[in-house]
C-alpha cells in the first residue's frame, strides 16, 4: 500500500504552496504592521525610538508586502494555468492556446475566485502606492484579507454543497486568516529581531520585546482559531480514525498535525522562556543572546510553517479521506 496517493500533480501541488506560502506572507505583512508594530510604536513601554528608527521598520515592513504581493500575484497566475490544464487533461501550452483557458475563468469557480482575488490585489497595491492616506492603509489590510480568505473558495470546502459547505468555507476561511497571522507574521518578526540583535541603542531591544510580547498574543489566539477550525475541517474531509489512518490523505493530514505541534513547541518556548527574558535593562548586551535565540527560533518555526504549506498544497490535489470508505 501507498503511504500517499500516487499520481501526484507536482506542478500544480509546488505552485499551490508557493502560493500559499506568498498569501500568507502577504497579509500577515499588513496584519503585523497593523496589530502588532504600530500599537507598540505608540505604546510608550519602550524607550523612545527615533523617526529614522521607526521609517525603517515601516519600509521594511512594506518591502516584504510588495514582495510577497508580487510572488502572490505571479504564482497566482501561474496556479491558474497549471489547474486549466489538468481540469482539460491537454498539455499547458495547449490549454494556454485553446480556449481552456477562458473557459475555466468564466465557467469555474475556481476561475471567477481567482479573478475576483486578483482584483483584491491590484486594490492592494494601489493602497500600498497610496500608503500615505490612512483610509489606503485601511482598504489595503481589507484587501489583505480578502487576498488569503478568497482561496478557501477553490478548494474542497467551496464544493462541499449546502449548509455544510458554508460552514466549511466560513471555517477554511478564517484557517487561512490565522495561518497567515501566525505562520506568516514569523517573517516580519524574525527580520525585525534580527535587525534588533544588531543595534547598539538600547530602544530597538525594548521595542523588539514589546513587539515579541504583542506577537506571542496574536499568535495564541490563531493557535486557538487553527485549533477549532482545523478540528471542523477534518470532521467534514476525513470523517473517522479509520479513514484517517488508512487513507493517503489522512496519513497527511496526521502529518500536517505533527509539524503543527513542532511549530507549538517553538512557540510555547519563545512566550514562556525567551520572550519574559527580554526585559528593560540597562546592559543591552543581556538581551541580545536572548535575541539571536529567538531569532533562531523563529526562522526554525518559518521553516516549519513552509513545510505545512507544502503539505497542504498537497491536500488540495488529493480526494478528501471521507471519500475513500
């Protein structure tokens, strides 16, 4: 017996996870800038930075947006040609040159979505443009959002019919929303540490901790929503034990599960050990090894995060356990 399902589309399941994986790191950009940067900007619990300080952290905060914003968009277009192709079963150049291509645009659902999340992404670069109105900030987190919920409406949760399926789609949604807070938002953050670990003023540290301490919020609240909606989620796709460890999907999805609790170990280190340990001192030196350790810690859990994408890219390609028995 297979351990998973063999005929495995590695085209469509890479480009999947690239996509994902920008998504995420598209919104949490805008959700970290918004929940977690600007609130400890304007928090006053660490020492004043400097304006030279605070731009930097900013742009570098848009850089990574219009980055993963442009990977998105690019994988993005790229998803939809692979997909047309295996919908058609024609080779892509060909189904680029027929009318394939229009057809699955028009006619799908998971054509008229991704027309409808690219609209959603050039609003999101006008705001990026704009960036210096408040109400361009505003529209683009919106946007954000919109970017990431969106892709719970291509795959198996937007055909599941009926009232089940508008649970599902709701429930997928805000998993997307909070993979991307979380797994996301541990880009930023590692950049933004590392960046810490090098300054010799103390108020960068400082800032660096209370930003630390705002994120580790954030991120028990998408644990929590990963948690509940992940649970519903697999009740509708794998059904029972059974199906879950005799189905190729299944075995993927324990697998998903295990790189999961990997993640929460980091994390549950970084809130309950590193992050108490960046305290106002004096002595910048003490929390600069606490720094570099997070850091560390962070990037390991980045890596974690890529390896979930990867995995769902694959779950996405593959037929739901609950079909199989």
């Amino acid at each position: 017996m297979e351990w998973f399902e063999a005929g495995l589309n590695a085209p469509l399941i890479a480009v999947r996870a690239i996509h994902f994986a920008a998504t995420a790191i598209t919104t949490a950009s805008l959700i970290f800038r918004a929940v977690v940067l600007e609130p400890a900007l304007a928090s006053g619990q660490q020492l004043p930075c400097s304006s030279q300080m605070t731009n930097s952290l900013r742009a570098q905060i848009a850089r990574l947006t219009w980055i993963g914003l442009g990977v998105t968009v690019f994988s993005g277009v790229i998803w939809v040609l692979v997909e047309a192709a295996s919908m058609s079963g024609v080779p892509l150049g060909e189904a680029m040159n027929s009318g394939v291509l229009q057809t699955v645009l028009q006619e799908t659902q998971f054509g008229q979505v991704c027309e409808i999340r690219f609209v959603f992404s050039l609003i999101l670069a006008a705001c990026l443009a704009w960036h210096r109105f408040a109400f361009a900030n505003w529209f683009a987190f919106a946007s954000g959002l919109a970017i990431a919920a969106g892709i719970a409406w291509t795959g198996h949760a937007g055909s599941t019919p009926g009232e089940l399926g508008d649970m599902h789609v709701a429930g997928d949604a805000l998993h997307l929303l909070a993979a991307a807070a979380w797994v996301g938002g541990l880009l930023p953050l590692a950049l933004m540490l590392a960046a810490a670990a090098k300054e010799t003023s103390l108020a960068f540290p400082s800032l660096a901790s209370n930003v630390t301490r705002r994120f580790s919020a954030l991120g028990l609240i998408s644990v929590a929503a990963l948690a509940a909606t992940g649970i519903i989620n697999a009740w509708i796709l794998v059904g029972s034990i059974q199906a879950l460890v005799s189905t190729g999907y299944g075995r993927l999805l324990v697998l998903k599960l295990v790189v999961f609790v990997l993640m929460l170990m980091f994390a549950a280190y970084n809130r309950y050990w590193l992050t108490p340990r960046l305290t106002y001192s004096s002595d910048n030196n003490l929390m600069v090894p606490t720094l570099h350790q997070l850091t560390r810690n962070s990037v390991i859990e980045i890596a974690l995060g890529f390896a979930i994408f990867a995995i769902v890219g694959m779950l996405g390609t593959m037929h739901p356990a609950i079909h199989l028995l």
